[in-house]
C-alpha cells in the first residue's frame, strides 16, 4: 500500500514523458497512452481506497519516506480526506483526458500540453497526499509552473498575458509562502503536518504563529483565487483550453483549500481571531465573484467567476469551523462536501463548455446564443451542473450549502453575522441568476441572426463517442451524488473529517425540512429577481456594440462592468512596475547619497589625512628608491662610458608615472567589471518586468 502512494505521485511524470517522446512520431498513439496513463491512475487511486477498507477515516492509513531527495526527503501519507481527493483529481484528469482528444483535433503543440498535462496530475497528487508542508510546497510549486503552461496554450496576446499573470501571482505567492516555513519551523521545530497541532500548541510565541500562518495564507490563497488574489482566475481560464480549465478551477483550486485547511485545523484549531479572518475573506470572494458573473457575457468567464464565488463559500466553512470551535461538525462537512460538490460541477460545466466551443470558435453569450437548443443530451448534461451549483434541492450543491448556511445559523453573534448570513444567501442568488443567464441564452433563446441559428439546429454530431462518455459519465455520477445525501454524501464527509481533527459528526441534519428548504427558496427568489429585473432589463440592449441593429425582440447580452474596475490594471501592474521601482529607486538614492555624505564627514572629522613626515610627491616607496638607484646609475655612466653623449632623465618620475599607468589600468578593469555586473542586474530585472508585463 505504501509503494501505491509513491505510484499515484511519479507514475503520471513517468507517463507524461513517454506520452511526449512517442508524440514526437505517432500522434494517435500518444493519445492512446496519455488516456491509459490517466485511466490507470484512476484505477489505481480507486485500488487504493477499496484496500483501505475500513481503516479509511483514520490517520495515518499509509506512509512514504523517501529519503535524500531535496535535502530532507520527501514524505507522503493517507487518511480519509487524502483519499477521498486523491480519487476526485485522478477522475477529473480521466475525464478530462478523454476529451481532449477531440478538443486538441485541430488544435496545435498537442504534444506539449499532454505532456504538461500528466506532469500537472502528479504534482497534485503529490500535493493532496504530501505528509509534511515541505513536500506540499516542492510539489505546490511544481504543478504552478507546469499549470502555466495550459494557460499559454494558444499563444495568442490574450493567453501569454494570462499566463504572466498567473505565473507571477503563483511565484510571489510561492515565495511568501517559503517565507511562512521557514518562521513556522523556527517557531516549533516541524513541518510534519501530524506533528503541527501539539507543536503550535506548545509554541509559546503566538505572534510568530500568526506572521507564518499569514504568510502561508498568501501562498494557498492566491492559488485558491480568494480574494484579493483573484486576479489570475477570471483571465486564465477564458484563454485556457476547456479540459485544462476545468481542472484549474476544479482541482488546482481545492490544492490551495488544502494548504489553507492545513494551516487552519492545526496551527489554529478553533481559534476565533483566525477564523474571523478567514471569513472575512471568504465573504468578500463569494460575493465578488458572484457579482462579476453576473455581469460577464464570456461563458467561461462567467464559469471562472463562479469558482472565485464557490471558492468563496467553501472559505467561509473554514472560518466557521474556528468560529464554532469544538462545536464545528456543520462547518467540517459542509466544507468538505463543498470541495467536493464544486470540483464535480466545475468538471461537467467547463466540458460543456468545451463542446460549445469545439463547435462554435465563440464563448461570447452573443454568438453562441441558441447552440443547445434542439441537443438534449448536452442541455441535460449541462443542466445538471446549473442545478448543482445553483444550490437546487435534490442536487450535490443544496446539500453543502444547506450546512455551511446552517453552520452560520448555528452560531448566531449578532449583527455581524446576521449581515454575513445575508450576503451568503445573496450570493447564492447572484449564482441562481447568472447560471440562468446561461443556460437561457444557450439553450432557450435563439441567435440573432436567423443563419447562425440555423446551422446550430443542423449540427447533429457536436461531440463524439468518447466526449460524450466523458461528459455523461461525469454529470450521472453528479447526478448520483446529490440525489443520496445520506448515504454517498454523508459518508464521504465522515470519512474527511478526520483531516480537519472532527472526531464526532455531530447530530443528523434534516436536508429537506422546511427551515431549511426556506433558505434555498430564498436564494432562489433573490436569483429571480435579479435575472429578472438586472439582467433582462439593465444587462442586455437591443442594438449590436456597434449600432448594428439585431433581429427584431432579439436583445444583446452586454457587458456594463466598468473597464477600470480591474484590479490587475488598476493596482498590481501600477504597483508592481511602477510604484514600487519608483520608491526602490528613490530610497536607494537617498542611501547612496546618504552613504557618500557619511564618507565625506568621517573623511573630515574622525578619519582626518594625517600628513606623512616625508611625503612623496609622486609615486610610492618602491619606484622611489629604484628610480633613485637608476638616477644614480645615470650618473655614473655619464662620468666615464657616456661622456660623449650624457643622458639626463628623472626614473623616479618616470616610474611614478608608469605606476599610475598601471593603477588606472587596473581601475579600468574593475569597472569594466562592475560594468557586466550592473548589465547583468538590468538583464535580471528586464527579464522580470517581461514575465510580469508580456
């Protein structure tokens, strides 16, 4: 069993390797390899749990060591929630590989982005199955690099400008993150994930804890998409290819939700200061994201938007399981099922998605509008994921919902939570309205332009056999899912509580009570009203963004949200390619100057030039004495050998001279030098502003 643990890691390297090598001569049996490789890996995690058995729930089920690799090993184990998400990633990337066959049909450098692909899927098992917070961030820091390579897929504007976007959040976030370890194993002497609990308990300096845990946050955050390091999520996964951008928003996310619950449920376990921050956080991300899917027009815009927001709901579970403290079962369950949920929905709505796209070249509400009306197993499918994620009863999504809105209930606190149980109602409406924007538009409304339509009505073959396995068999198991909450979905939570230190479930929540249904209507009427009287009548006009008129009753979905409302424009690249090298630049003259004001007073004061007894005009002691010796050599040969034709040169001159010639010189060269190193520094920094900026 623990052999198995290091397989589910280094075999999809492995594969991803051979995948490229024999993609180099045969693209079809490249295909046919990286689908086995993603195929057996699901095999193998579903091996996995089934010899666990009845010992999955508890810690510690199996373990890895190996040893000599990065300096201290790398360690890897298995508990309850490690292998509940072990088996989701290798279904998302089985899936997901089987439609990228059909997807990448005309696409081009397949061969690189299955090679990345698979090197991305073994990064993040070794993240999910990682037993210390070191072997998290080598493999953390492995699948940001491979991931960015699906982002700049295309290699269009668009995609590489996403990609340095994402590439950049990823590196500061991995380098404050860095900074995080190293203050946390300063402050207690582990990184052991087991071990962090009794650490931080017996750590002494709380202040260190909470600068580490800070710091950590950062880096699990940005890649979390939580708020205010979104900013790569709504712009990568546009540009992105659909399978890649389902598993940057069903899985990639949920690595950063792990970290964030490992730094949570151990360093701060049930503390009140913390879970409030998470909470904050979590509010902001769910009620941000929901709002910028409501006014985006871009279908997988709209699909990344709504990850910010679920991501957003999923943070709140984890800042009410401090909140509630020893009393959290709600929040535990509800967090993880909301994990889960999210990841499944995100599966079936990005392929989608890609299917659309496969067929239609467009995301833009406007061009697609119409494609699913006479496909009634890709409305089905689609529907499934809509009905999920929009909280509906008798889907995955009402389910987790219903908990992390009963946890809210449960703990009361007043005005403020009162207000955060507001927003998280809200936002579950803004979710029930943006995901009728989307499926109305495809699905119900015809295109504008009578032609368009009609060739949509005629495509009868939009996805192939294998595409249509990955998306049905994706959407029943969803389907499946949430229809027994008893049975599939509570077991689950159960069998994940253990990673987050719950060891009672709590008592049995009654999912179709009335108290309970009455907060699902109420989003559901909030979703209503919105789409009803913000999207139809303020989100939409009946003239083309040009002036061009449409077909009579045919309204143009458009997008309202001001252009200057980026956070990306507005502050990060002003603040990191302007503001910051300014003000680096002006202190770092201050210092200089500062410096060579120093000199010059300690030269004047302290440090005076005492004057030497016999001070030389010129030159040292050495071409003193041998121009002395030589003068006097002159001398002597002027009296007898060169009588006729004497000879009258000063050598101390001469040698002071040749010294100085030979001073400057060597100045030249250590400035030439100082030279190369200050062009390297600029090289350096261009190379940095390019990442950043292109």
């Amino acid at each position: 069993m623990n052999t198995i643990l290091g397989i589910l890691v280094f075999y999809p390297f492995l594969g991803g390797l051979l995948s490229y090598a024999v993609g180099r001569h045969q693209e079809k049996y490249r295909d046919y390899l990286a689908e086995f490789v993603a195929v057996s890996e699901f095999v193998l995690a579903v091996i996995l749990a089934w010899m666990c058995g009845g010992r999955i729930g508890m810690e510690n089920i199996a373990q890895l060591h190996i040893p000599e690799i990065c300096g201290l090993g790398l360690d890897f184990t298995l508990d309850g929630f490690r292998v509940v998400y072990s088996m989701v990633a290798a279904l998302m990337w089985m899936m997901t590989t089987l439609l990228s066959r059909e997807y990448f049909r005309y696409h081009g450098n397949k061969n690189r982005f299955y090679l990345f692909l698979l090197m991305t899927l073994g990064a993040t098992m070794g993240v999910f199955l990682s037993a210390d917070l070191y072997t998290t961030f080598i493999f953390f820091e492995i699948m940001s690099f491979t991931s960015y390579v699906w982002v700049a897929q295309e290699e269009n504007e668009p995609s590489l400008r996403a990609a340095a976007t994402y590439l950049a959040v990823a590196v500061i976030g991995g380098l404050v993150m860095l900074m995080g370890l190293f203050l946390l194993y300063d402050a207690v002497g582990t990184l052991e994930i087991s071990s962090l609990l009794d650490a931080a308990g017996a750590c002494g300096n709380k202040d260190v804890l909470y600068a580490a845990g800070a710091c950590m946050l950062v880096g699990f955050g940005a890649k979390a998409g939580a708020f205010p390091l979104h900013i790569w999520l709504p712009k990568a996964h546009p540009v992105a290819p659909a399978p890649a951008s389902a598993l940057l928003s069903g899985i990639l996310t949920k690595t950063g939700i792990f970290g964030i619950l490992v730094v949570s449920s151990n360093l701060f376990l049930h503390d009140k200061t913390w879970g409030n921050l998470i909470l904050g956080i979590g509010v902001l991300t769910m009620f941000g994201g929901a709002l910028l899917a409501v006014f985006s027009i871009d279908l997988k815009r709209t699909l990344a938007c709504s990850s910010m927001s679920q991501i957003g709901f999923i943070l709140v579970g984890v800042g009410m399981q401090g909140m509630l403290g020893e009393e959290n079962a709600l929040a535990v369950h509800g967090t993880m099922l909301h994990m889960v949920n999210h990841s499944m929905i995100k599966l079936v709505l990005f392929m989608a998605a890609g299917v659309i796209f496969m067929n239609t070249h467009a995301l833009d509400l406007n061009k697609i509008r119409g494609f699913g009306r006479k496909k009634p197993l890709l409305k089905a499918i689609f529907l499934t994921g809509a009905l999920a994620i929009g909280g509906i009863p008798f889907f995955g999504g009402y389910v987790s919902k219903t908990l992390l809105h009963e946890s809210i209930v449960e703990y009361g606190g007043g005005h403020v939570m009162k207000a955060v149980e507001y927003i998280f109602l809200f936002s579950g409406g803004l979710t029930v309205a943006y995901m009728t924007k989307l499926y109305v538009a495809i699905f119900v409304e015809k295109n504008a332009r009578a032609e368009v339509q009609r060739k949509f009505d005629q495509t009868k073959q939009y996805m192939n056999v294998q595409s249509t396995i990955a998306l049905g068999g994706s959407a029943a198991l969803l389907l499946v899912w949430g229809l027994f909450p008893r049975s599939i979905m509570d077991k689950a939570a159960s069998i994940g509580q253990g990673f987050m230190h719950l060891e009672e479930a709590g008592h049995v929540v009654s999912y179709f009570s009335f108290q309970n249904l009455s907060g699902a209507l109420i989003s559901i009427a909030i979703g209503a009203v919105v789409y009803l009287l913000v999207i139809r009548r303020f989100l939409m006009r009946t003239e083309g963004e040009k002036g061009r008129k449409v077909s009579k009753g045919v309204a143009s979905y458009i997008n309202a949200w001001p252009e200057w409302m980026d956070l990306e424009n507005l502050i990060y690249r002003p603040l990191l390619l302007q503001i910051l090298p300014f003000i680096g630049g002006v202190v770092s003259r201050i210092g200089d100057s500062f410096v060579d004001m120093a000199v010059v007073v300690l030269r004047k004061t302290i440090y005076t030039d005492s004057p030497l007894p016999h001070e030389r005009p010129e030159g040292n002691v050495f071409t003193e004495n041998v121009g002395k010796l030589l003068n006097g050599w002159q001398s002597l040969g002027n009296r007898f050998w060169n009588r006729g034709n004497p000879e009258d040169k000063n050598f101390v001159h001469i040698l002071a001279v040749k010294n100085e010639e030979f001073k400057e010189t060597n100045t030249i060269i250590q400035r030439s030098l100082s030279f190369g190193l200050m062009l390297f520094g600029i090289g350096l920094v261009l190379t940095i502003v390019y990442i950043i900026w292109w």
